[in-house]
C-alpha cells in the first residue's frame, strides 16, 4: 500500500530537519520520498493508495520507549496504596517481582494488549520490554496491536538478601541462559531484510540477583547472536554497596570486569553513576535508558550533562506503567525539567539540555541504544514508516520551534494518527487492530484481583 502525507510540518529527526509544507511517501512498510513539497511531480497522487493532507499538523517519528515492563502494567499506581502500610525497600523485589509472579498466560496477555494499546495511544510505535514470564504471550499482544519492539525473559539465578525471589522466577544458571536463548532464536534479531515488528533480546535482571557466570555466558551470546542485552544498570544504592561488599568495585566497574559492557548493552536507568563509571559507559559504547518519572522520584539524577559530553547512547523510557503514565512527551518535559533544576539552576544556565536533545533521546537516541538506528527513529528514504501525525491545538499553538513545543506543550493525547511499518494503528484518534473498550473492561475485572494478592501480604 502506497500513502502520501502533504502539506506537512515534518520533524525528521535526520539530515533533513525540519520541514515546512512538506510530502512524505509511503510504500509498503518503507519511506520512499521527503520533498519539500510536491514539486515538479504532481502526478505522484494518482500512484498512491491514499493521501492524507496534514495541512498545520506535525509528522514525526514514532517515539521509542527504550525501558518497559509490561507484566507491570496491571498494578499501576499501586505504589499509593502500599505507600499507606509503609513501604519496603527495594521496592522492585518486595512488589514487583511478587506481583509478575502470579500472572498466568492470559494475565501477561492482558497485560500486553493494554500496554501496548496504551503506547499507541500516546505516540510510541517501539518499545525495548525487559522481559517477564510467558514472552509468547508478550509477543502474541504485541503482534495483534501492531506494535515494533524488543521481547525478552528477565533472568536471575541467584538470590541475595531478603525478601526472597519467587520460586518461578529463579532459575539456575543453566535454565536462564537457555530461557534466553529460547527468545533470541525464536524471535531473532535481523535488520533490512526482515519485515518482523518484534525480536528477542536477552535480558539479565541485575547484578544482585545474577552469577557472574551468567553475566559472562549472556555478554558472549548476546555478541555471537548479534543481538542486544539488557539490565537494570546502578539503579539504587542497595546495587552500590553489594556490588562494593561482594566485589569491591562499583557496578560498572565489575560488569567491565566480566567483559559484558559493550556497544550492544541497554543499561535501564544509570542513575548512581560515578564520574569513571560514565567514561566507562563512553568507552565500550553502552546505550542508556533513561527513565525520568521514577529515576526523579526516587533513585537519582541521570548524568545526562556529562553522557551528552563524552557522546553517551541516551535514550527515555518510561519503565513501564508501575509509576503512571506511558507518555514519553510528558517524560521529556519531565527530564527538562529536572535536568534544570539540578544541573542548570543553581548555577544560572539554562541550557543545560535543549528541546532538540530531548526529542533526539525519545526517537533516534532510543533507537540507538535499542540498536534498531538504520531502520527507526528518524524520517528519513529507506527507513521504515514508523511515524506519528499530530494535531497541535491552544494548548501548543503558535509554533515557532516545533522542539519546544513537542517536548513543552504538546502530549500524547495531541497525537491522532500512528503508523507502524507503513500501516495504521491509529487513525483519526482510534486504534484500529483491538477493541479498547473489551481490553478495559478486561482489566477493571482482573486488575484488582491481582492487586488485592500483594496487598494482602502487606500486613
């Protein structure tokens, strides 16, 4: 199917910035024209499929989520509610691993069709899934909401320290490494020649909870198999000291140690970093996920001045819907923000970090360190046709910068239109591949099953 987008504000997010008045053509799953305008060729209309006229609307990338957790989304905003009976630290091991261990294959499913729905909904057509039980059921919603993304099992093969891991989510060493393995081979991870939305990964929860056996067997595959790995990356300070306790060295430094840090790693969060640690990152080409909403709340300050210096891979993940929303243009304005006033005003510098780098991070930032760069997170003739088309009301206009005003004024409920490999998932402010209303109806029955389980364990 051929499609014309004209009299476009585009944002390419490439060589050719931006765009007034411009056309974009689309054929089968690539973009195969940017003009200014149409030009000398307006005979280009009765060769397509459909045309959109996008006359005051923004066309975009699609916004990549580099750091998500699906089988997280069904207990949003239960931190409140576990905040009332006082909270236990960490909180990823005394909740959420609880709460992931319960879901069955419909629940991951469930989950899956919500969040990924959800994602649609607010702009982003890629997301990098850490990974929970049952990934088929991950892939199989993905595959029906028609979203791109990044599928693995989060592993672990060691506990340390209490509360202990759920059973079913221990597993030896050799169990996780062939978890991984099953994912990455079932799903692999091509690049032009494959028209597939989804591809295995592997993943490793954290150094707390994985041998260093692991760390070392999962770095070498992940290199033989060309494909990335994940983990959660100098998130807390229960990281620091046990990492300072058993090994003597701060994290990264002891994933150098193991040869895993390299150009194909995604490093969630990077929060507690040292200044060495940073220049570690740099020097193997690691790609960070940055993770505004709860890194802000309550683990750290991202070091993105001094990442953004030594050319750091940076890309914005939300870290699922545990904290909220999925929005990642409320996550840029957040990152802002926060990046200000730790960074900037103190010291009377406002430009600490620019609009344009923000937008970078959320589109091709993030599909560099998803390592996903030649194919999304710029518009530009060749890549695939993952894009957005927004419609910009009181609330953005007038545009001067459209920089400014994607990461300052609009959100994701300005986008009205989403398309993925060159195929509608939203059109005109409506999913189009799954029922919203029977996925919702789902959910309000079965969420507060699942939630009334961790919460009764509470006292």
């Amino acid at each position: 199917m051929a499609i014309l987008i004209k009299n476009a504000n585009i944002v390419s997010m490439g060589s050719l910035g931006i765009i007034n008045n411009g056309s974009i053509v689309i054929d089968g799953t690539r973009i195969v024209s940017i003009d200014s305008q149409l030009g000398e060729s307006p005979d280009i209309e009765k060769d397509v499929d459909e045309i959109i006229d996008a006359t005051g609307k923004i066309v975009m990338p699609g916004l990549i989520d580099s750091h998500f957790h699906t089988c997280q989304h069904l207990m949003r905003g239960m931190g409140a509610a576990i905040a009332r009976h006082g909270t236990r630290y960490p909180f990823w091991k005394n909740y959420l691993l609880p709460f992931e261990s319960q879901l069955t294959p419909e629940d991951v499913y469930l989950s899956g069709l919500a969040a990924y729905t959800n994602l649609i909904r607010v702009g982003t057509t890629c997301f990098a899934e850490h990974g929970g039980r049952h990934p088929e059921q991950l892939v199989k919603a993905a595959e029906d909401v028609g979203v791109r993304g990044l599928m693995a099992i989060s592993t672990m093969d060691m506990d340390t320290g209490l509360p202990t891991l759920p059973d079913n989510m221990l597993f030896s060493t050799e169990e996780a490494i062939e978890k991984n393995l099953e994912v990455v081979q079932r799903w692999p991870f091509k690049n032009n020649d494959d028209d597939s939305l989804l591809r295995g990964v592997f993943s490793l929860r954290q150094i707390t909870v994985c041998t260093p056996k692991l760390i070392q067997k999962t770095a070498q595959l992940a290199t033989e198999y060309g494909t990335m790995v994940q983990t959660h990356a100098n998130e807390g300070y229960y990281e620091l000291y046990h990492a300072l306790d058993h090994h003597g060295m701060r994290p990264a430094n002891y994933l150098a140690s193991l040869d895993f840090l390299n150009h194909n790693v995604i490093a969630a969060h990077s929060v507690l970093l040292s200044d060495q640690e940073v220049e570690l990152y740099a020097k193997h080409q690691v790609g960070v996920a940055h993770c505004p909403t709860p890194n802000f709340a309550s683990l750290g300050m991202t070091k993105l001045v001094q990442m953004r210096k030594l050319g750091v891979k940076v890309g914005i993940g939300t870290d699922g819907a545990n904290r909220g929303s999925l929005d990642l243009f409320e996550a840029m304005k957040l990152s802002s923000i926060g990046q200000s006033l730790h960074y900037g005003a103190p010291y009377l510098d406002a430009n600490i970090v620019s609009p344009f780098e923000l937008v970078t991070m959320a589109t091709l930032g993030g599909a560099r360190v998803c390592g996903l760069d030649e194919e999304i997170g710029s518009l530009e003739i060749g890549k695939r046709a993952d894009l957005l088309i927004l419609n910009p009301g009181l609330n953005a206009l007038p545009i001067d910068d459209p920089y400014f005003s994607i990461v300052n004024s609009l959100r994701g409920s300005d986008v009205g239109d989403v398309i993925i490999n060159g195929q509608f998932v939203m059109r005109d402010n409506k999913v189009l591949n799954v029922d919203e209303d029977e996925i919702a109806r789902q959910v309000s029955m079965r969420a507060p099953q699942l939630r009334q389980t961790v919460l009764d364990n509470l006292n």
